[in-house]
C-alpha cells in the first residue's frame, strides 16, 4: 500500500510541473501530509526576467544602471557654443569624438515598491575628444599656462585627448510598470566622478614618414566632475544624454570648456 501511494505522490508531483500553484492534503494513519506544487509558466520567466532576481552583484529589481552606453561628445562654450574665439585649439569635431560607459554594479533604492526610487552604483566613463584644428597644445606646468602652436610641417590625421573617470551615479528613477514588458524607465540626477587617466595623442603619415606623439599627464584637467544626466529606456535598451557641470579644464589656464554628451545605451 505504501509502494502505490509513494508512485501516485510521484506522478502527482510530475504531472502538475508547469501549472497554477495547487495543494494536496493526505493523511497517513494520525499524521497529516501537505504537498504544493508551484507555477513556472510563461509568464512567470517574463516576470523573473525583469525582477532579474537571479544576478549577483547589486539589487537588480528595477534599476536600469548596469550596462553599456556609447555616444558622441563635444565642448561647449561658456555661451553654450561651440567655438572658442582666442582659444580654438579647444574646438573639437564630433565625428572624431566619442564617450563610452561601462556600467558595472548597480543598487535600487525603492520610495514607493517599483514607481519610483532612487539608483545609484559604480560605472567607468572614457571621453575621446578629437580636435578639428591642427595645434600642438602646450601644457607648461612651471609657468601654469596652457597654449597652442599651429603644427606647419606635419598634417596631422589624429589629434585627441582621451580622459577616464571612475563615477558614481545618484539618479531619481521612475517605473511606469511593474511587468518588464510594458515598463517605460526614466531617471535624471547626477554622475559624480574622478579621474583616473589621461593623454594626448597625434598622429600624421607624410612622405612615407609616420609620425606619433603621445603624452601622458594631467593636462590641467580638473580632477572631479559632475554630470547632470537624463536617462530613457524600454526593457534593456535606452537613450541617454549629460551635461558636465564642472568645467573640464582648470579656468586659470584657458576658457572655459564644458562637455555634453548623448547616446544610446543598452543595460542587462
């Protein structure tokens, strides 16, 4: 009797794999056994999948931090322009301009369960400017002067500055739906952020002549920043724009430059 009863409690357990959470109550002489059986449907993986419950770094149930971001970038005036009248070795051409993030830990912060809260985590930013003129941009240390030579000889086909930060985002988020499939997201505050690294470099070929220069250093470069960002996504993919509030170069030295970015960007 008990043989038959442990093989009905095993297809009983099998056959109801994949359906609505069910209980079944039987009693064996004075005791009592209770068996359930959970739901694993389709709806369930769509569910699990935007809680993301299954990672392991950070609260992933509905921050949309962790990820990637790639965009183009320029320096702005203090007039919101792109030109640097006195100082335009600082004018920088889009094309030849990018910035790319590398999200990597993310936390939620929940106000109201998953309508709104707050995000923050760790992220590695890199900045690739490259400059439309043909300058040799001069950083003298002793004398805490930035100036520029117009380059004769050699025609430059690269001329950048690339800048890194390790960042930290604080940002306000807002869920419109609790399912993965209909939420939109949206999140604006601040990137706060050091730098890492830096350099400058130049390239040219001419006459069969390859000519390279590269210089690490600080460039005057202000050592902090901060990034007012706007943030727009559905499910993993998003846009996103910043703007830096804090000049990227030491003002005594040269104008004032500020950085603007925007992109797409695509979280997991």
């Amino acid at each position: 009797m008990r043989k038959l009863l442990f093989l009905f409690l095993c297809g009983s357990v099998f056959t109801g794999y994949g359906q609505e959470a069910d209980t079944t109550k039987i009693k064996l002489g004075d005791s009592n056994m209770t068996i359930a059986i959970e739901k694993n449907g389709k709806d369930q993986g769509y569910y699990n999948r935007y809680r993301r419950k299954d990672k392991i770094l950070g609260d992933h149930k509905y921050a949309h931090w962790s990820g990637l971001d790639i965009g183009v970038g320029m320096l702005l005036n203090s007039s919101g322009g792109t030109s640097f009248t006195g100082a335009d070795y600082l004018e920088n051409d889009p094309s030849a301009s990018w910035t790319f993030n590398v999200n990597l830990f993310e936390h939620y912060f929940p106000i109201a369960k998953h309508h709104f809260g707050f995000v923050s985590g760790i992220g590695f930013n890199a900045v690739h400017y490259g400059f439309k003129r043909n300058y040799m941009i001069d950083f003298n240390y002793l004398d805490n002067e930035m100036t520029a030579e117009l380059d004769t000889v050699w025609n430059y086909t690269r001329n950048r500055l690339l800048v890194g930060y390790l960042q930290l985002p604080v940002l306000f988020q807002v869920n419109t739906s609790d399912d993965y499939r209909k939420n939109i997201h949206i999140a604006f505050g601040v990137l706060a952020g050091v730098r890492i690294g830096s350099d400058v470099k130049r390239k040219s070929k001419q006459n069969g002549e390859v000519y390279k220069y590269v210089e690490r250093g600080s460039f005057f470069l202000n050592p902090f920043k901060l990034d007012a960002t706007l943030r727009l996504g559905y499910r993993n993919w998003g846009i996103f724009g910043s703007y830096n509030l804090v000049p990227l170069f030491e003002t005594s030295v040269t104008q004032r430059a500020n950085a603007v970015s925007f992109g797409l960007s695509f979280t997991w």
